[in-house]
C-alpha cells in the first residue's frame, strides 16, 4: 500500500536543504556584534585610553606592581608635560638597550598586553620632576630636590625628607634640555630613573615623543580603584 503523505520519508534533497540552513539571525547578530566591540576597542586603546600593568616597585606607594592603570594617549597637549605627571613611556634605547626591528618575543609580549596576561615591552612608569628648561638638582639643605632653585613638596613619597634622610641618596644637578624630560620613581631606593642614566648618551633624560601617555587612574584592583594625582609644588 503506498505510503500516505503524513507518513512519506523526506527525500534526500530535503534533508540536505535542512543541514544547509542558513544559522540563525541571532548567531550573525552576535558576531557582528562582537566583532564591531573589538574593533572600536582596538581604536579606544590605540587612540585614546590604554590600560597598563605595572611590573615594578618604583613607584610604591603611589603604585603597586601588579595594578592596572588607565593610561590617555593625547599626552602631552597643549599645555606641555607638567612637572609631578606620573608617566608611561617606552624606555627601550635609554632604560633597556635598544633591540631593533620586531622579533618573535616581543610580538607574543605585545600580544600578551593586549589581552592583559602581562606587561608591555620595555615600557615604564614613572613621576616627571623636570621639564624642558628645569635645572634639577638634589639635595638642598632641608634634603629637598629643588627645581630653578626652589625646593619642592613630594608628598607622594613613602618617608618624610629630612636632612638626614633626603629626596635622594645620589648627589646630583641636571639641565633638562628641550624636548626631553627627567623622571624619577617615587620609591627612590628601588628606582632606576634618570639619576642613573646621567652618564647614558642623553645625559638620562627622557625624550618626549617616547612617552605613551599620562597614567590618570588605577582600574584594577577593583576595591583599590583610584585617580592618581599630579603636580609639584
């Protein structure tokens, strides 16, 4: 008896056109979705804000290794670098030797900071003390650093200057020339910074177009999160 046609087997072509289905809107959407995210991602970090691990102890207690800090690229502006700006620059040919073109190792450190499994190569953070034009030097009799001759308030640092324990253990006093800038960490005792750099070619100053731009905030630890203050006075 033929079969009825409730009861028929689905031809061959049939079931095909059913695995050729196209997927479900939701899928595409999603995609899309996900896909335009990563683009204007990429273009934020790229561009605007960045996000930063710390990987140092030098700028304890005002960072603390392992926290992640907000970094805005349109840095300097108009109004210059500002003596007390905590810093993210790429220290690669002063702080580190310079390595050249790309490598294997550095692109799979470059990606590991995209993703946030580590920090980005060669890249520091540190608190300018000197802009272009600043006579720098340490210490005065109070055991102050002074910046053109006047001393300068650093209460970010974890002790109190005195003169028994001053600004910095290294006697020193640096032109700042133009286009660069002298940095220092604010745990001075576990901090390699320009007063190290001072007989590097660049005299340990920094060049400003190695900056990446001005760390504002810390992001992560989420119950740590906070702005970071700048400026010297």
């Amino acid at each position: 008896m033929p079969a009825s046609p409730e009861t028929a087997e689905p031809s061959s072509e049939s079931r095909g056109s059913r695995l050729l289905k196209p997927p479900r809107r939701w899928v595409v959407v999603t995609g899309v979705v996900i896909i335009l995210a990563l683009i204007i991602s990429t273009l934020l970090r790229v561009s605007t804000v960045d996000l930063y691990a710390v990987n140092q102890e030098s700028m304890h207690p005002t960072l603390r290794d392992g926290e992640r800090i907000a970094v805005v690229k349109n840095y300097p502006d108009e109004g210059g670098v500002q003596r007390g700006d905590i810093v993210v620059f790429d220290g690669e040919g002063s702080f580190t030797p310079y390595q050249g073109g790309p490598s294997l190792t550095r692109t799979l450190e470059t990606m590991g900071h995209w993703i946030g499994l580590g920090p980005a190569p060669h890249v520091y953070v540190k608190r300018v003390i000197g802009a272009e034009g600043d006579l720098v030097s340490c210490c005065d009799d109070s055991g102050q650093l002074t910046v053109n001759g006047e001393p300068i308030v650093e209460g970010y640092l974890p002790e109190q200057v005195s003169p028994e324990q001053p600004a910095s253990d290294l006697t020193f006093e640096a032109l700042v020339p133009e286009g660069r800038i002298w940095v220092m960490g604010d745990n001075r005792g576990e901090s390699v910074d320009s007063r190290d750099l001072l007989g590097a070619p660049g005299g340990g100053m920094i060049s400003e177009d190695r900056i990446i731009g001005l760390a504002t905030s810390v992001v992560w630890p989420w119950e740590d999160r906070r702005d970071l203050e700048g400026g010297l006075r």
